[in-house]
C-alpha cells in the first residue's frame, strides 16, 4: 500500500512565530535578509535595521516589515537608542551585521592569526573581554531579552569555567559555541554530563576556518576534521603557512 506524503495529508500548523517580533541587525541582503523572510513566513513581526538606506527600503517593502531603522549597527549608543524606542517587546534579535573573515579579531580572537599577513590589533583575550563586556552590558540594560555570548573558543580548556561563571552572573543566558563546534561537537555532552574534555579536539584556533573563505575557499577545521584534512584546500592553506 503506497504511504501517502506529507502534502497528501494536508496537516495544517500554526505559524511557529506568530505574534511575535524579530530584530534582525543587518537585514537588508544575504543571511540577514534570508533569515527574515523565514520568520515572516513563520508569522512574525519582523522589525529591520541596515546601513544603506535604499537597499533596507526595499528589503523592508517586500517584506511588509512594520518598522525598519537604517544606522551603523557599530554605534552602541545609537543601537541602545533603537532598541529603547520600540514600542513593544521583543522576543528575537538576529545579529548579521559583520564577517569574520574580513577584521577576524573582531569575532574570532585567536592564538593564530591567518597566515595570509592579517595582523590582529588586539591580544586575543582582549578580543575575548571586548564581547563578554559587550554581550553583559546589552544584558544589564534589556534584562528580558535572552542573549548568546560569543568568542569562547579561544578560551579552550578554560571555556566551560569561563562560560558558567558568566551565565551565573547573568553577563549572558547562553555560551555560544562557534570554530570549536566543528573540532569537537560533543564538548557541551561532556562538559554537561561530567566526562573529562577529550583536550585533542579542542579548537586550538589555528584560524584555517577563517583563512579559507579569506582566500575563497569553503570553511571547515583543516587541522583536526578528517573530512577537511583530506580536502586539496587544506594543503593550500598548509602552502600558505609555510611561507
């Protein structure tokens, strides 16, 4: 007996956002965009801010948005401003606004900086300080809205110490974890459930996840992912290194 598909059924769903409001930072193109044209189709209010004001009008058009504010995302007096001036609360914010493989020291702090001649501004644990700093002080001013910290890689062995104390403190809700989910996705089993960190597969940021979108290749952990290691952009990057 053939098994009827899902679109035989007809099983009609709530919308999953319905109701709600979503801040997308940097939502005019790319993921952004993307992203926001999900949740409206998920119901949401969507709320849309960007640089360039033409291309955030037409974003904010297709998408029926019933707010959008166009400003530099990297002004913090002017971001706080926006959020205060919404006049309902909000229960998603999508921050876009931003690649880590153009200024890498701005969201990737690393022991090793890309071998292609990029060289950091910063100490990597100033790196580290400045998101932590800023993810506590959003969450000292919006209490209600849950925040997802970020830069923890770089800390290593001292990530999960780092990362509780911080949720304890209420500095943020969450730890996100970035580069060191593609060497060792099962650090938050581990460290949740007691078991000893296996240190070999801790990220050691190398910055091969960061150097090949910088030369135009995919990313992906070169040094300890086996799929990647055995990928040719890997010995590109270990060419690159060497000189």
């Amino acid at each position: 007996m053939a098994v009827p598909s899902t679109t035989d059924v007809g099983v009609r769903r709530e919308p999953s956002l319905l109701g709600q409001t979503v801040v997308v930072i940097g939502g005019s193109s790319g993921i952004g965009l993307a992203t926001a044209r999900a949740a409206r189709a998920e119901g949401a209010d969507v709320v849309l801010t960007a640089r360039d004001p033409e291309r955030l009008r037409r974003a904010a058009d297709e998408l029926g948005s019933r707010r959008s504010a166009a400003f530099d995302a990297h002004d913090p007096d002017r971001l706080r401003t926006f959020f205060q001036s919404l006049p309902g609360p909000v229960d998603h914010v999508l921050v876009t606004a931003g690649s880590p493989y153009y200024n890498p020291h701005v969201q990737r702090p690393a022991t090793f900086p890309p071998p292609d001649g990029y060289e950091p501004p910063e100490d990597p644990l100033r790196g580290v300080w400045r998101q932590v700093q800023a993810t506590a002080l959003l969450k000292r001013d919006f209490p209600n809205l849950v925040f997802v910290g970020s830069a923890y890689s770089y800390l290593q062995e001292w990530l999960p110490h780092v990362g509780q104390h911080n949720v304890r403190e209420c500095l943020c809700d969450f730890v996100g974890l970035g580069r060191i989910a593609l060497s060792y996705p099962g650090l938050p089993a581990d460290v949740l459930s007691g078991a000893p960190i296996a240190r070999a597969r801790l990220c050691r940021t190398f910055s091969d996840c960061t150097t090949g979108p910088r030369m135009g290749m995919v990313s992906g952990c070169y040094p300890l992912d086996r799929f990647y290691a055995g990928r040719p952009e890997a010995t590109q990057i270990r060419n690159v290194r060497v000189k």
